[in-house]
C-alpha cells in the first residue's frame, strides 16, 4: 500500500477527525482513509447523477465559471 504524509493540516480540521475517530472507534489514520473513500465515492456518483441529469435535460445554459462567485472558500 502506498503512503501519504498531509503536511499543513490546520488544527481544527484534525481535531474534528479525531473526534470523529473516537465515535467510531476507529484510529486517526482509519478515519482518515475512511473520510477520503468516502468523499471519493460521493464525488463519483454526484459526477454520474450529473451527467444522466444533463443528458436529459440538454446543454446547461450556464458558461464555464458562471457560478466562481458562489463558491465557498471554506472547508
């Protein structure tokens, strides 16, 4: 299996995991792993809803970067 090493994570964010990793009974790197399949997964079957969405209904009238504006900067 590979390895990563996350450097820079802020403090809040890995405090939340652990909190989460507690609840779970899971450890801080099974947590982690579990987070990132997770988000993964979700990501890959809001891609394909998206796509079946769009090959019914047409072309979005929106232009690429429409919507840069609204979005959150936030994690």
């Amino acid at each position: 299996m590979a390895t990563i090493t996350l450097k820079g994570v802020p403090d809040k964010l890995k405090e939340r995991i652990q909190v989460l990793a507690d609840r779970e009974g899971r450890s801080l790197h099974q947590q982690s792993i579990y987070l990132l399949e997770r988000a993964i997964r979700e990501q890959i079957g809001f891609e394909r809803a998206y796509q079946r969405f769009r090959e019914k209904q047409g072309k979005s009238p929106l232009e690429t970067g429409d919507l840069n504006d609204l979005r959150s900067e936030e994690v």
